[in-house]
C-alpha cells in the first residue's frame, strides 16, 4: 500500500498513476502490470500472460479457386 501526504501542496491522482506507470516501465514490468485509477483509488493490476497463438500451423492452404470470387472467369 502506498500513502501520499498531499496536507501541503495537492497531487492529483493522475499525476501519482504517470509516475508509477513510469517507475513500472523503468523496471521492466509494464508487460506485466498496468495501473489503473477510479476516483482517488489507484490499483496495479497483473495482466494475464499472453500465449503466443499457433496461427497458421494447423490445416491446410485451401485451393485458389475456394478463395476467388464467384463470377472469377475459369476457363476449364
């Protein structure tokens, strides 16, 4: 939990979610956390890791007249 003393001069929370999302970048985190504000609330958030998708792997190339349009000339 982090407690800002703001009796002297006002902080907006705004102001405190830039600088903590900075200090996140800075230390090699942003992929993993992000920083989220709702009125005077700031909460840092694990995202949920990204699985890198086999896109592309699976099937096969489908033929050229299933990808052509339907009034493509063809002359057979």
């Amino acid at each position: 939990m982090l407690v800002i003393d703001d009796s002297k001069v006002p902080i907006r929370t705004r102001d405190v979610k830039t600088h903590l999302k900075q200090f996140i970048h800075y230390i090699g985190l942003s992929e993993e956390y992000r920083v989220t504000v709702d009125h005077s609330v700031i909460r840092i958030l694990k995202v949920e890791s990204h699985k890198p998708s086999k896109h592309g792997e699976e099937g096969t190339v489908p033929h050229p007249a299933d990808t052509m349009p339907w009034y493509f000339p063809w002359k057979t």
